[in-house]
C-alpha cells in the first residue's frame, strides 16, 4: 500500500473536535476519510461526508461501504442521564461493532476515555504509571459507557476476528487548560499519530491504549500505544506557565479535581430530565 493509498477510514462523530483534528490529519496521511455525524460542518475538508445517527444500522451500513478501518468517536463526551448515554454511548457503540462484522470492516479503532478508570488515585500512580490491565473503575455513567464499549471491542475481537483497538483519550485539545490537563493532554497532531500507527499497526487483535501526548507528568503507561507503533511528539510542558498564569485555585491534593484520576467527573451528577 502507497502512502498516498492507505485506505478509507470511516470517523464517526467526525463533526465534533476529535474528529476536526483527525479529519484534518488523517487525508495528509494518505487516507482516504469518510465523515459520518448527526451533523455536517460548514467545511467538512478534503473528506467524504454521511449524515446519520449511529443508532440506525441501515445508515452505518451505507457508511461502511468500502471502508477498511471505523475509527469510532460518535457519542455524549460527558456525564449525562443514563437513559441518554444508555441509547447513544452503549446502544450507539454495539451498532458500530455490528455493523463493522456485518459488512466485513476488518479493523474498528474506538474512542474509550480516562473516565473508563477515573476512580483510581492520583497518590497511588506517583512513583509508578497506571497500566491498561488494571480493573475499571469508572467515575460517571459516561466512564460505565466506556468500559461497555472496551468490553464489547474485546467480545467481537474474541467471536468475530475483528481487529480492535480501544484509546483512552486523555484530553484532546489544541493545548491544555488546566493544570490536570497537563497531565492527561493529548495534542491534536499527537492523536493524528496516534490514530494512524493504530489503524496500520500490524497484527493487531484487541488492545487497550492511553491516548496522551509525551508529557512529563504524565501517570498513564503509554508503552502499549508505543508498541503499536505511536511516537509521541508533544510534551505539554510547553504550556506549563502559561496554565499556572491562569489557575484560579490553590492546589489542594484532597480536592477531587487533584484527587483521582478522573479529576472533577468524580463529583458530576447527570442532568435533570
Ligand atoms: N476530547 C477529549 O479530550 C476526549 C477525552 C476522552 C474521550 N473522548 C471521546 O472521544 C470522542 C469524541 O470526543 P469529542 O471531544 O470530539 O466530542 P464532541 O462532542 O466534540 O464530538 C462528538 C460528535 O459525535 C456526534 N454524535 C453524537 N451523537 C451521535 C449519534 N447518535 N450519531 C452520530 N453522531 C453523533 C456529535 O454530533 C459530535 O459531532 C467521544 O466518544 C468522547 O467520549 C474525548
């Protein structure tokens, strides 16, 4: 395969700011993108584009003609009622892999979260960085989300031979804006990388992934992503005194944003109806 030719990665929830990021990198890569959200963008870019909710399979279907990599971003990327995240998040995660085997997409790459393991503490991952085999411990329903969607990837990696890679974002933005996300800051070109070694990576069957940038106080292992083939170029450092400049509130370890991993998801309660 060419660079110019890699192949057509179907991103859903490509509207949104992941997939802004990616869609943008991805084609520079020799990727032919194809879109796929409730929404479309004024400029979606040099991509192709579906209209369509992941909650119908005869519009993932029609989407996933062609395609030789899903990368899977569509959803609610925060705390929300569960009827909510029940519907868009878990239902909406199960359609995509369904629709994956049923049209014989060999490789779906799945955007899990941090949220997946919020509850651990901070104070235990000082010395040491927290692995992908620990046990879940989500902090929201939208983390119980995440884990069902590392759950499922793992189920039809197993059943069907499909190819699955889940990413624990961290957080991806153009810089960070906290002093947590310094921490978990994962860069828009760093997920460019990182989505692309994922998608070519050879012999992949089913792993789990952090999703962060080489940042210096990182807590994540990010040699499982390494393995695979990502090379981590931002540190978020770069904005270190910037954000402290900014940061309204005293560094107290016992608050919950400082506390856990998960930082502030710890304490959200989803909306009322
Ligand atoms: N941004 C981060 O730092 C971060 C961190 C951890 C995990 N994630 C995960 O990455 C993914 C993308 O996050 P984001 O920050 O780009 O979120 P976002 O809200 O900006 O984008 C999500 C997109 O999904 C689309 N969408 C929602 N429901 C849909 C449906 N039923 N059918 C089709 N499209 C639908 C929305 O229209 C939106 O464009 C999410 O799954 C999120 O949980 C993001």
């Amino acid at each position: 395969m060419s660079d110019q030719e890699r192949g057509r990665i179907l991103i859903t929830g490509a509207a949104g700011g992941v997939g802004t990021f990616l869609r943008a990198g991805l084609p520079e890569l020799g990727w032919a993108v194809r879109g796929f959200d409730l929404v479309t963008p004024p400029d979606p870019g040099p991509v192709e584009w579906r209209t369509g909710d992941v909650g119908d399979p005869a519009a993932l279907d029609a989407a996933m003609s062609g395609v030789d990599v899903v990368v899977h971003l569509a959803g609610i990327p925060v705390e929300d009622r569960f009827d909510r995240i029940l519907k868009t998040n878990i239902d909406g995660t199960y359609q995509v892999f369904d629709a994956a085997v049923r049209n014989d997409v060999p490789r779906v790459i799945t955007a899990s979260s941090n949220h997946a393991v919020g509850y651990y503490e901070r104070a235990d991952y000082q010395d040491t960085l927290i692995g992908t085999d620990v046990r879940p411990r989500p902090d929201t329903y939208y983390g119980v989300s995440k884990v069902f969607m590392e759950a499922i990837g793992s189920f039809y990696a197993d059943r069907h031979g499909l190819e699955v890679a889940c990413v624990r974002i961290g957080s991806c933005f153009q810089e960070p804006r906290s002093r947590r996300m310094l921490d978990t800051w994962l860069s828009p070109a760093d997920g460019v990388r990182l989505f692309h070694a994922l998608a070519t990576a050879p012999d992949l069957r089913y792993e789990i992934v952090y999703g962060l940038s080489a940042n210096k106080t990182a807590w994540w292992d990010l040699e499982p992503a390494r393995r695979l083939g990502y090379e981590p170029q931002d540190d978020s450092d770069a904005f270190a005194a910037k954000v402290e400049a900014l940061a309204t509130d005293s560094y107290d370890p016992e608050d919950p944003e400082y506390k856990y991993l998960g930082g502030r998801f710890t304490t959200h309660v989803p909306p009322e109806a």
